[in-house]
C-alpha cells in the first residue's frame, strides 16, 4: 500500500503544478466561449503528463472503490507524503503530520512528556535507542544507547510503524507503558515497565571536580545549549578551572548552529565542520581566534550522536582536547527541518557533513584517542559516584597531567 501510495502522491504533486501552469498559461490565450485555444507546445506537454501517470490515477481509483475499509482522502495523503519520503530509505528523512511536527519541535526544545529517549529506525528497520537523556525515566529504567524497542505494550513494533510507536511510547506523566528490550551487547530482550513523566531536560550541567578542574556534562544541543554552555564554562573559570571534562556521553546531538557556537568558543582561528550537498550549496563552518584558556578532555560513548560529534571531530583533529571514551554512534549527515503551512512538517537530509580533516564519519563514528570502555558493573550500581565512573577517572588523570 505505501508504494502505492507513495506513486500516487507524485501523480498529484505533478497534477497540481502542470494544473496551475496549465491554467496560467491558457488564461493568457485566447479565450472562445466554451473553448480555450492553447499552443501546442502546452497541450503536448499537458497530454504527455496525463499519458504517464494514467496507471497511478487507475490505482487510486481502484482502492477507493475495492478496499475493504472507508479511506479518507485525508488519510490517503498523508499516507502518500510518507510513503514518499520512505523511499529514500533514510530513516531521518520523514513527513510528520501536525501532531508528529508538535511532538518533535518539543523533544527539540528539551521539554515534552515522556520517558527521555531518542529513537531512529536503523538500516534493519528497527527502532533502535540512541541515547536516553540523563535523569530521566528511560535512563533510570536502564535503558542503553543501540538498544531495539521490539515491542509496547505487548504488541511487536519496527521501523515500519515508527511513528505509531512513538505516540504509543509518549503519554501522561504519571501513566505507564511496558517496552519489550532487545539488547544486542547480551543477545537478550526483556521487558521494562517505564512511568512518564514530564521531560525537563537541563542540557548543560557543570561542577568543580577539587581547586583547578572543572566538569561540564551537555547532555543535548537545543535551542538554548550555547548560551548556557557560555555560562557554565565561564562560572568554570572564575571559580579556578585551568582544566574542563566535557562530557558528551549519551548525548544524540540537536541544532547545528549551537554546536558550532559551542565549538567555536573552544577553538582557535580554525576549521569546524564542512558540509558537502549533492547540489554544490555546501558550506563551511570556521572559529575565530577568541576561546576559553583552559585545557580539555572529551568524554564519548556509543551515545554520543550528530552534533556530539561535530563537536568532538573539531577538538581532535584540531589537536584541541583529548578525546576518551569508545567509538561514538556515526552519524555524519545534516537535516533540515521545514514547517509547512498547514502545521505539518518535514525533515530531510540534505547534506553530509566532514570534520576538518576530511573525515565523513557517517556509519563509522568517531574512535577516542584514549578507548576505556564503562566499567560493566557502573550501570548496577545504585547511586554511583565519580570513582565508580572508571571513564570519568581517566579523563581526571588525563587532564591533571594535561594542566601541569
């Protein structure tokens, strides 16, 4: 049905732009009563649209009249403007109708009802967690970056329902639904049940680790995370830092423009990122020669996702941090993200992006110059302290010698 679906849409989209140059161009003809005198160059360019898409047209008109079920022509266009986006088999590109476009725009805002997952749909069309957000249900729950959402509420659920699983995982706070868990790391599923809540995210958390270091944990990039990145590494600073743990754990990224801003305050005159677009409208993203005088150590895991790693890509190949951790998730494309005016919505990806060594990451990640993989035994821990956080004790040794 969505290949269908998604040929009708095309024929539709087609219909309405020949119609309106249609209609545009036989209103400057000549006009002779009930008869319009067009060129032929337009009529043949009109027969030729009809001739190509009559099949489409015949198969729309067949489901209408031979489903089993009424379909709406709204559910019917919605269901074309998905199917084609799907595609592209991009699992970030997607048509998202008004309650889809309001969901996302508040996970994008860092406030929205929930249990503080981010999801994607993998090239094995399954929902595949990229991070849960820190204190928050999901991570509280135990929940791990590449875990698969398998099932909700006792219902099998993929890729191909996304955002049906999506509207079923969200809800009250204070309701609750049971996620069935299938973990790759163990070759084992589970089931997990999660109370909602409302999702407040403070992405940017900072603290003085003894007298000269400091450790700033971004746990997204939204709309705000720049300004308060500044405010925390400043507070940093004044209070003694000569060194800074950022750590980017779990974090599955966000806006561009604020992790570029981030970057910037942290390099000198040098390249961030450059993105490369299949119709040449590419750009380049470059510091200035302003930036924090203080020494860094990055902290990446599998969690770590998009503009996480735009980041961590500058610092390193700018020779800028030390980068410690394991292997981050590889996510190395760019989307844009376009209300239309009805109040639905689209993301699309439109380019790749490399760090400034000419890496494309996408599908790869990016490997730390220091690999120390989670003590297995952190997550079991109650109430863990930093000495029981075996990565976060190596970034502190790291940056100790690093500020002498």
């Amino acid at each position: 049905m969505k290949k269908i679906n998604v040929v009708i849409l095309s024929v539709l989209l087609i219909f309405a732009s020949s119609g309106i140059t249609f209609f545009v161009t036989t209103m400057t003809q000549v006009d002779l009563g009930d008869k319009v005198v067009i060129s032929k160059d337009d009529f043949e360019t009109y027969q030729t649209t009809i001739n190509k898409y009559k099949e489409v047209e015949i198969l729309k008109d067949y489901i209408e009249k031979n489903y089993y079920k009424d379909v709406t022509d709204e559910l019917m266009l919605e269901g074309m403007k998905k199917g084609i986006f799907s595609v592209l088999e991009d699992p970030y590109s997607v048509f998202m109708n008004k309650e889809e476009y309001k969901s996302y725009m508040e996970s994008s805002s860092g406030e929205y009802p929930g249990i503080g997952v981010y999801l994607v749909a993998n090239d094995d069309n399954e929902i595949e967690i990229v991070a849960p957000i820190e204190d928050t249900p999901g991570e509280r729950a135990g929940l791990l970056a590449k875990d698969l959402i398998i099932g909700v509420n006792g219902e099998a659920v993929d890729a191909s329902v996304m955002d049906e699983t999506i509207a079923k995982v969200k809800g009250e706070p204070g309701t609750s639904v049971t996620l069935t868990i299938y973990r790759p790391s163990i070759k084992d599923k589970f089931d997990v049940d999660i109370e909602r809540a409302w999702i407040d995210v403070k992405v940017v958390k900072s603290r003085m680790l003894d007298e000269n270091l400091g450790y700033l944990r971004l746990s997204m990039f939204d709309e705000n995370s720049a300004a308060e990145f500044d405010r925390h590494m400043k507070e940093l600073v004044s209070q003694g830092a000569k060194g800074v743990v950022i750590d980017l754990r779990q974090d599955p990224g966000g806006y561009l423009d604020q992790c570029v801003k981030i970057a910037d305050s942290l390099l000198g005159k040098s390249l961030i990122v450059y993105t490369e677009s299949r119709n040449g409208d590419n750009e380049r993203f470059e510091s200035d020669a302003k930036k924090f005088d203080v020494e860094l150590v990055v902290l990446v895991d599998q969690g770590s996702a998009s503009a996480s790693e735009i980041l961590t890509g500058a610092l390193k190949d700018n020779n800028a941090a030390t980068i410690v951790g394991v292997t981050t998730f590889g996510k190395g494309i760019v989307q844009i993200v376009r209300p239309l005016k009805d109040g639905t919505g689209l993301k699309l990806t439109t380019s790749e992006y490399f760090t400034p060594s000419g890496k494309n990451i996408h599908k790869i990640g990016i490997e730390p110059d220091v690999v120390v993989p989670l003590d297995e035994n952190y997550n079991k821990i109650e109430n863990p302290t930093d000495e029981d956080d075996n990565q976060l004790q190596k970034a502190i040794e790291i940056l100790k010698e690093k500020v002498k």
